[in-house]
C-alpha cells in the first residue's frame, strides 16, 4: 500500500489557522490593535471602507520594527512576548501565541510600514496569500502602519459568507469599543468610508465611557471599587433603571484583556436581583486586576475566554463588590449623581411616571387601509362566531371558587357573565375570546406586533406614513454607533412616519412621530427601535423586514397593560384582518385555541 500522508504546504496550512484566529473583518481589527498596544503606541488610528471588506489600516505611534522584524513578524509561531513554556503564566501582553499576521497575510494582501525610533529609514513589507512580493525600505513615520486588502480575496467561500456592512461594522465597532475602554490613556479614533466616527482623546474612565456611548451615559453610571491583597476591583455599573432589553453593553477585563465569562454576567445579574426585570441587562464596565499566574487565557485563539484558579471566590468577590456599589447609590447624595432623592422614591416616580404615560397612551395603533385579501380575513374570522349571538343575551349566573388566601371556603362569589363574544384579560397579557367552537386566548403583545409589522412593511412598500408633528422639536444625542445606523437608514426610518432630521455628528431632531404614537416619549421610542435593529442585524432580515419589525416591537402593547373592551375587539380584528394572524414577527403564538371537546376531556380524565 503507498503512503498517503503528507505534510501540507505553509500557504494552505496558513488558511487553515486563519480560520480559527481570522473569522470577519473585525478579528482583524483586534488582532492589528492589540499588536499596536504591545508595541507602546499612545495613538492608534483605525480606518475601515466598506466594513473592512476593501480595506482596514491600523496606524500607530508605537516601537517599530527593524527590517528583520518585520520580516520575522509574517511567519507562524513568530512572537516576541514568550521565550519558553512556563512565560504562558506569567503573560501581561494582549498577544503571544505569534499567529495573527500570518494568518492575516495568508487570506489578503497586506502592506506594512514600520520604523523604530533610532532608524533613518523604516521597512515596507507586501504580501499577498503568504507570499512576499517586495520588501524595501523607505521613508516613514516611526510606528508601523497595516493596510490590508481585499480580506478573504483568495477564499471565496468564507467572503461569501461574511453578513452585510452594517452586521460587519457593528463588530468592528464592538472590537474597537472594547479596547478604547480597556485604554482610556490612549488616543484612539476611527474612520469608515472617509467619516470620522470615533475621536477619543486620552482620558479617565468615566470620560471614555461618555465619548463612547454619549452624553446620556454619564448620569446613569455608579462608580464600583473594591481592593483586597490578591484581586483588585474597579469601573462603572448602571443604575437599576437604567438596565435596557439589549445585551452587549456589558463588559468584563481581566488584567485589561476583554473576556467573554457567563459565569461572571451571572454573578453580575445576581447582584442586581429584583432591581431590574428579569428580561432586562444592566450596562456595566468592570475590570478585575490578579496576578497573570492565577488565570490561564491560553484557551481559545481569539483569547476571549479565560480560566481561573480560584473561580468561586472570584465569583463571589464580583457579586459581593456590584452589590455594595448599588447599597451605596442608594443612599448617596444627590449632589454625586444628580439625583433629586434617594433611589427607592425615584423608582416610585419613576412607576408613577410610567403608569401615566401607560393611561395616555390608550388605543391600538393601526396600519395603512385594509387591502382585499384582508377584509376576505376579516369575513373569514367572522364565520367563527356563527352561533353565537343566539345566546348572547342569555346571561346566567355561575359559581367560582374565591381565593382560598383571602376568603373563606364558604363564601363563594357569583358573577353574571358577559355576552359570549366579549372578550376579558387574563393578568393584563392575555385576552380570552369566545368562538363557536370555544374559545382563544390572544397573547396581546405578540398580535398588536404581528399587527404593526405588517402595517409598517406596507408602509415602506408605499411610503405613505403619517406623521404627527411635535408640539416642540427634540434634539438628541445618540452613540457613534447608533448614530451610523440610523444615518443610513433615515430615509427609511421617515417612510415611516417619522421626521428625523441629521444636525450633524451624532445628533439628530425629531420633529415628528408616526401617528398614534405621538403619546409616548420620542427619546424612548427612537432608543428602543435601535435597540431592535441592532439585535435584528444578524438575521439578515433586509432593511425594511428589520425596521418593520423593530418598529413594531418598540411601539406595540406590552404585556401588563390593562385594555378596555373596545380595544381588545379591535385588536382581535386587526389581527384576523392580517396576512400572517398566526405568529408574531419574531415567531412567537399570537394565540391559541380551546376547543369544547378538549375542555370536557380535561373535567371527566
């Protein structure tokens, strides 16, 4: 038998590691960034076009490297971070395994420009799919500058595979926030496409927080510090009311390196136990100092999850230190955080608040005029109730068993029923609805969002949506992040009722709401609907689908609210009278049915 196995080739075995460290445009970023800050840079500067997919430049002020160095630096398992076996738990660099730019140059072209301080001339490098085509030296600035091109040029399956530019600069500007925040001391700034997104000067923490997220971050953070002789703790945490329906805005550094731990969110999470609902995050920003020994980061390639020695007492320690930063808030002057009481009579304004603006806000929101195929629905919903109006006037009483935790067992109550074809809450989420054959019950969140998504969808088909001026402009600030997305959206988010003007930079006026919204906070409602299209990015959805439906899921009836029963017969039309009555945009039951035959069942088994 001949043999059959046989060593690859370097380029191909390149590609294959590349495909662990290399998975989209934003590993890159990370891996080109933290090379700049194991080199000492005080200012990095990252330039993307077309979410990286043509281009991404890293530039930074740091060490430089000589012209064998640079070479070096391209080949597998090349690293200056670690000289023997026992360096790996004692690591304070963000980079050592020594298989980044190989893996880059493997699947791009890449250009380097580097210099170190002593040298008159610097080096450039250019390599496409690990080969080396020129390397010369020239004139440049002392730092090294990245461009690499035309990423996954030579693997056509994995570019066929990368999501849209929105999806791909989200996670860039994912990768780029975290090190701007593990870095506040250091300059960073970011341009994509030509527009400068990111300008971070050097700063403390609460300040880089602010420029990351904007000016409305700042009344909202709780400072938390605790120090011991083996683990050391620091950063910011939200205020309870300021937790949002929105992951991702929280992070975690251990020794400055951003890490991906449930097991730590979970410690978190607990801290803030009955402070915010239970589908609701906190944003915090929390940084755990140990010694390198004590943790193990040699894991994972992307090196985003780590192990610790001593978990449950580092779980405990996060836990312990959240929990007495959130005790001290409440009982802080109001002078530290701009409060005008202590925190538990800001909740109760706070639900005060939102029970008005419930009240106001009465009413289902409709969607554009009924098309034929929905009034045929509408007819084809009626047919259910055949049957029923014979009966309706024939009220009866009935026998219920009270509350055995607030009424005695013999006392029992009668209540006269309501016509067969009036419906009632359950707990305010649910609506009960007689049919011929039994009954519904209507989750009343999921239906008023199946209803909105489609009259939104229409909407933008034919771009007649209604808008209802505000009484007063609002001017607001949004993060540099959200303030891309909805720059590229605006035309669409106006389709639909909205007016948004762009006033430059980050800022943004609202001068109008769509119809039958215009009760409630515009603030909120634009906050909310970001939210939603970002967490909808990576469905692929299209532009229209994700607006609809993130409209839909920020403007819609919450479980909870109490509906009179005029809305609750309109909303059951309104759901019949839709394309799809059967499922809410993100796929959940608008309702289920009872029938007579399955009840019996359920009284004689």
């Amino acid at each position: 038998m001949a043999d059959i196995i046989q060593l690859l080739p370097d380029s191909i075995a390149n590609q294959i590691a590349a495909g662990e460290v290399i998975q989209r445009p934003a590993s890159v970023v990370k891996e080109l960034m933290e090379n700049a800050l194991d080199a000492g840079a005080k200012e990095i500067k990252l330039i993307i076009k077309e979410a990286g997919k043509t281009l991404i430049q890293v530039l930074d002020n740091g060490k430089g490297m000589t012209a064998t160095d640079a070479r070096m630096s391209f080949e597998r398992h090349a690293t200056s971070k670690i000289r023997e076996a026992n360096d790996l738990f004692s690591i304070s660099s963000m980079g050592f395994r020594g298989e980044a730019l190989a893996s880059i140059a493997a699947i791009a072209k890449v250009e380097m420009l580097t210099k170190p301080q002593d040298d008159e001339l610097g080096t450039r490098i250019l390599i496409e799919g690990s080969k080396v085509k020129k390397q010369e030296p020239i004139e440049t600035h002392v730092g090294t500058s990245f461009s690499v091109k035309n990423l996954f040029y030579n693997v056509p399956a994995r570019r066929k595979f990368l999501k849209s530019d929105p999806v791909e600069l989200r996670h860039i500007m994912d990768q780029f926030n975290r090190l701007a925040l593990a870095h506040p001391d250091i300059f960073f700034t970011m341009y994509h496409n030509g527009n400068e997104v990111y300008h971070l000067p050097p700063a403390n923490l609460r300040q880089r927080i602010v420029g990351i997220f904007g000016k409305n971050a700042n009344n909202k953070l709780v400072p938390v510090s605790e120090d011991t002789d083996i683990l050391k703790l620091s950063g910011f945490i939200s205020k309870p009311e300021a937790a949002k329906k929105k992951k991702g805005d929280q992070y975690i550094f251990v020794n400055k390196r951003f890490i991906k731990s449930n097991y730590l969110n979970h410690a978190i999470r607990l801290a803030y136990d009955e402070l915010i609902p239970k589908d609701n995050y906190a944003f915090y920003v929390i940084f755990l100092e140990l010694s390198p020994s004590m943790i193990d980061i040699n894991v994972h390639p992307t090196k985003t999850e780590i192990k610790f020695e001593e978990e449950r007492l580092i779980y405990n320690f996060v836990k312990v230190s959240v929990k007495h930063a959130l005790g001290a808030y409440t009982v802080t002057p109001t002078l530290d955080f701009g409060m005008d009481s202590n925190f538990s009579s800001r909740m109760t304004h706070d639900m005060r608040s939102d029970g008005v603006e419930r009240e106001q806000s009465g009413g289902i929101s409709r969607g554009p005029k009924l098309t034929d195929q929905q009034k045929d629905n509408i007819s084809s919903w009626e047919d259910l109730y055949q049957g029923l109006q014979a009966n309706a006037n024939q009220d009866h009483a009935i026998t219920v068993e009270s509350n055995l935790m607030n009424q005695d067992e013999d006392q029992p109550v009668v209540m006269a029923s309501k016509s067969r074809k009036d419906p009632y809450q359950i707990h305010n989420t649910y609506i009960v609805n007689q049919i011929k054959s039994g009954f519904l019950l209507i989750d009343q969140q999921a239906a008023h969002e199946r209803i909105l998504y489609e009259g939104y969808l229409e909407q933008l088909k034919q771009h007649v949506g209604m808008s209802q001026k505000q009484l007063f402009p609002i001017s607001m600030d949004v993060t540099p992040a959200d303030a891309t997305l909805l720059h590229d959206i605006l035309h669409k988010v106006n389709a639909i009722g909205f007016e948004i003007e762009h006033f430059g930079k980050n800022s943004f006026i609202i001068h109008g709401l769509p119809v039958g919204l215009d009760n409630q906070s515009p603030e909120k409602l634009l906050e909310t609907l970001l939210q939603q299209y970002h967490s909808n990015m990576e469905l692929q959805l299209g532009i229209d689908r994700n607006l609809a439906r993130s409209m839909a899921n920020a403007a819609c009836i919450k479980r909870g609210k109490s509906l009179q029963a005029d809305e609750m017969h309109e909303l059951v039309d309104q759901l019949f009278a839709c394309t799809v009555p059967y499922k809410s945009p993100n796929g959940r039951k608008c309702f289920i049915t009872m029938e007579l035959d399955d009840l019996l069942k359920r009284f004689t088994t």
